[in-house]
C-alpha cells in the first residue's frame, strides 16, 4: 500500500510503534516517504534516528517515485535524504522541556504533539482537546518555538473542526481523527440517514418535534466556555511590530474568538474554534495611535467607549472621527490607522470584526517598517514578529517581509471621506424596528433590532441595513428594557454577542433543559448554530451586537409556545418570512408563512 501511495501525489508517514533504527529502514523501504517517532523526551533520542547520509538506506519507494514522475537524471543520496520527512512526538513533561533542544537537532524537520499522552502527564487527565491552562501554554510553546526555529508543528485532532481550529492557532500538520473515528463517524451517519434521524455532527443530538432538525444541547461547562467576560480577557502588548514606537507602546491587542491578524505567538485567544470571522478588540490610552496597515479582508470597528480618529489613503490623508456606539466598516486594501482623542483620560475600548477563519495578516505602510526597525522589531515572510531586542535571531534580508512599492500603494483605490461617513452608523444613525422579531409584541418581550451590515435575523419587512457589500457576516444591535426576554428560538447559523450595555442572561437548550450564563457588559458570547436559545436583560435596559455568520439573509425558529402566543396576538410570518398580522393573509398564506416556522 505505502509503495502504491508513494507513486501518487498523497505523502504516505508512519507513526512507528518504538524507536528501533531497523524498524523504521523497514518502513522507508515499504514506501513511507516521513517518519513520526514515539515518544521524543531527549535530544539524544532523535540524534540517534538520524545515521549520517552516506550510511543510510535508499528507500525503494524513492526510486519507484523518481521512476514514475521524474525526468531529469538519476536521484542521488542527498535528493533522497531531502524528501524524507521526520517528525519527533512530544508527549512528556520531560519532553516538553528539552523541546528547545529537540528541535535543534540536525535533520528534524519539526514535532507532532501527542495530545491525549501530555494532556495525561501534565494535567492528570487525557483529553485531545484539553483546555486546562497548562496544556493551553504547552500547546502555544511548540507553535511558537517552531515557528522561531522554521520548523513544522503538528498535533493529533480528533475531528476536521477541531484540525481548522489548530490550523488557526498556528500548526501546519493536523490530522482530522484516526481510521476508527473516521469510520465510526461514517457509520452512524449512514445508519441514522436510514433511519430517517438526524445525523449526528457535534455534541449531543435531540429529534425535535417530528422534525429531523438536529439541535445542539449545551452543557454548563460548554456554556461557561463560550462566555468571554471581562475577567477573562487577556491583553497582548506585544503583538504587532509597532508596538515599541512612542505613542504606540501602549496599546493593548485582544483576540477573543480566533486569533485575527496578531503578530505575536503569545497572543492569547479565548475561543478558537473556527466561526467564519474573527472578533477581537484594542484597548488604548487617550492619544494613542493605531499605525498605518492594510487588511484583505472585512475589518469592522465598533467603538464602546471613547472618541476615535480613523485616518486612511496612502499616507493616512483622509481621516474622520467616530465615538460610541458608532460602528464603521473599512474598505479591504487600503491603509488605516486610528486614534484614541477622547476629551476624557480614558483607556477607550474598539472592538473589531475580522472576515474569514484565516485573515492573511496585514501589510504595514512601509514608513512604519523602517520605524520599526529602529526599535530591533521585524517581520517574518510568515508575518511574524521578529524582536531582536529580546533575543530573537534577525534572518537573512530574504527572510523578511518586503515593503509594499511606492507604485502599488499609489494605486490603491481612494475613498473620500464622505464615501467612507456612508460606510458608518453611528448611535444616532440606528433605525430601531419593534418588529423585528415575531415575538416583540408580547408581554415582557419587546426586542429591538437595528441592522448595521448585511441582513441578519431582522423579521421586519421593511428594514434595510446601511451597509451592505458581503462582508462573510452580519452585524445588528438588539436592544430590550430592563427584565424584558427574546423567547427561545434557533438560529442554524454561528452568532457571537457583544454587550455594548447593561447586562445580559443568556440560557440555552429547550424547556426543562435549561443552562444560563450572566454576561456582564463588555462581554462577548459565542452562539453555536443549531442551538435553542433565550435572552433576557438583567440590571437595566441592554443593548448587545450580534454578529451572524454568512452574507445570507439569516432564519430563525421559534419555540411552539412563543409561535402560539403570536399568533393569538394576531402576529405571524408571512409566506417570505416576514413578521405580520394574521388576519392580513388568506389561508393559502398563513400555510405558507408555517411551513417558514417549522424547524427543516
């Protein structure tokens, strides 16, 4: 089998079962092109699997391969030596401390983390999916020191969520679950569509009401993990290559959910498990500055607190100012920079939505570079931060991220400033709908729900957000009084909240089954799709963002309870799922408009 893949464009690795130099000639001579090697805890160890070339076998795979795809001469030792992949396991406490030393060693090409193994010596427990604090460091440590020593980090995943999650987070080598996973995955799934049920994805799986929607039942664990509250966040001071330079040193970087364009590999991220986007925010000082960049995706900025100054073009030359709760969408592939000028001494709060699971980083405006670099910061061709200062190693000129030319950044397309005013909403700008939501006319309810970009939940006819180029999400406000709820509904999309004010109680699952978090303002909560929930302000009026995955127009399902008081307030949808008076439609209509409510 390993010779049949060797002739094909897949690389065929073996995880070996020990160290034995014998065992692992063999499996090159069967065809493997990359070894994984057990239990690494020494430098010593992947020294001594690693013979010197000229005594090394050639592996009969090499030679079938060269054979088969190659036209150009004979393949010599160093070409087979070259395409060998070796992999050393980190799965040890012990090993985890002499990574440095590991990965030093000639011929390594980079290590795999046995998660469940260092899971169990570092925390006592086996989980692939860990979120204790110290495998969460363990975990960021071989990133990063891979990522200084060029070398490849990879990790055991136990589905493809959880591989697009590590791929964020920084590893290049992931494998979405072993053959008895994959296989157990595929027979219930063939086994529950024959059945006419709901196939099972991620967590625990309820049929509902006859329908074969499939819902997701939160636990209280899960529910606590998806809560980001303000003791939670974490800052990064370090994470961009501006970070040094005097009036700049201050600011204080977030990623909240997924890691956004940080530079740093000590970037903490709350959540990061892939949404579609990412959300994150900067906090700065009154007269702090944001220096001049450029994204390729959506950047989105929603300011909590403060007055902002946001200056863009290619030397910064158009420049507006913003305060809160305005919210202000840039244009993709033009430079930025912002400015916290608040009248008062204030550590100002913007958050942002990014585009994408992967952002692709940023480009920085070529005088902050040279700036920069003054300061012994630089970047990486990864886009990574280079600090000589604190000991890191500055690569060869061909190694770092060139400056954008002078011609390409004078033929950036330029935006006027009141071509940019269009592109934000500010607090007095919010058209508020009260029905925007089937459930608003109900005692105790009365939901608020202004669009900002893109179509999101809104059930108002007649609403229309400012923005609406595809940005890859939505963004609303909702707002409710004091002790006032949004019923229970599903969304089969991703949300992540964002409490602008007051305090908001989230509880999810259906009756009966009830799980609740408090998220106090500055929070951000992340909704997973496909999950019954119910919201309710606490303390006060609140008044959140709710962030949708997709450019869509959303749908949401509500309980039958809130569905049957509707309709006994002559509200329902119409047949384009739209909120109305019953009594308006004919029959033909009212069918249509529920076959809208039933959960697909």
């Amino acid at each position: 089998m390993l010779q049949a893949l060797s002739a094909t464009p897949a690389v065929p690795l073996v995880r070996v079962a020990d160290n034995d130099p014998a065992q692992i000639m063999r499996m090159l001579d069967a065809g493997a092109y990359g070894i994984i090697c057990p239990m690494i805890s020494t430098r010593k160890r992947p020294d001594a699997l690693s013979p010197p070339a000229a005594t090394r076998r050639w592996a009969t795979a090499l030679l079938v391969r060269h054979a088969a795809c190659c036209t150009a001469g004979p393949i010599t030792r160093s070409h087979a030596n070259d395409e060998i992949l070796t992999l050393a396991m980190i799965e040890t406490r012990e090993g985890l401390a002499n990574l440095d030393a590991i990965l030093a060693t000639e011929g390594l090409d980079g290590v795999f983390i046995g998660p469940n193994d260092l899971s169990l010596t570092l925390t006592g427990s086996a989980s692939a999916e860990s979120r204790h604090p110290e495998m969460l460091a363990a975990v960021e440590r071989v990133v990063s020191q891979c990522r200084q020593r060029q070398k490849i980090a990879g990790i055991f995943c136990t589905s493809g969520e959880a591989a697009a999650r590590r791929i964020s987070e920084g590893f290049q080598f992931v494998t979405p679950a072993n053959d008895v996973m994959q296989l157990g995955r595929a027979s219930r799934e063939a086994v529950a569509q024959a059945r006419g049920n709901a196939i099972p994805t991620t967590g625990r799986i309820r049929l509902l009401t006859g329908e074969n929607m499939k819902a997701r039942h939160i636990t209280p664990e899960q529910a606590r993990s998806r809560l980001v509250a303000p003791e939670d966040m974490v800052s990064c001071n370090l994470a961009f290559i501006d970070c040094k330079l005097p009036g700049s040193h201050l600011k204080q970087n977030y990623s909240f959910i997924g890691p956004g364009v940080t530079q740093s590999s000590a970037q903490m991220v709350n959540i990061p498990e892939p949404h579609g986007f990412n959300i994150g925010a900067a906090a700065m000082p009154k007269g702090v500055t944001n220096n001049l960049h450029l994204h390729f995706t959506a950047e989105v900025f929603l300011i909590h607190e403060g007055t902002w100054r946001f200056r863009w073009g290619a030397n910064g030359e158009n420049e507006a100012e913003f305060s809160a709760p305005a919210i202000l969408s840039i244009p993709t592939w033009i430079f930025r920079g912002f400015t916290n000028v608040s009248k008062e001494e204030t550590c100002g709060m913007v958050y942002t939505v990014l585009g994408g699971n992967h952002t692709g980083g940023i480009i920085w405006h070529p005088s902050i570079l040279d700036a920069a670099s003054e300061y012994g910061l630089y970047l990486s061709k990864e886009n990574m931060l280079i600090d000589v200062n604190a000991g890191d190693t500055l690569p060869e000129p061909s190694a770092l991220l060139a400056p954008l030319p002078a011609d390409e950044i004078a033929a950036l397309r330029h935006y006027s400033v009141e071509e940019m005013r269009q592109r934000a909403v500010t607090g007095e700008d919010r058209q508020w709908s009260a029905a925007g939501l089937l459930d608003s006319v109900l005692p105790g309810h009365g939901g608020e729900i202004a669009p900002v970009i893109g179509f999101g939940i809104s059930q108002d006819k007649h609403a229309a957000p400012a923005i609406v180029n595809p940005h890859g999400f939505s963004v609303e406000w909702l707002r409710l009084a004091a002790d006032h709820v949004v019923g229970r509904h599903l969304c089969p999309d991703v949300q992540v909240i964002m409490v602008f004010k007051g305090t908001l109680e989230v509880t999810w699952n259906v009756e009966g089954e009830e799980v609740s978090i408090i998220a106090p303002e500055r929070s951000v909560i992340s909704v997973p799709e496909n999950s019954w929930r119910r919201y309710r302000a606490l303390d006060g009026d609140m008044e959140c963002i709710l962030t949708t995955q997709g450019d869509q127009r959303k749908r949401i399902y509500w309980d039958e309870k809130v569905l049957e008081q509707a309709r006994a307030a002559n509200r329902c949808l119409d047949p384009d799922g739209y909120v109305t008076a019953v009594d308006l439609l004919p029959e033909t209509a009212r069918r249509a408009g529920r076959r809208l409510e039933a959960l697909p």
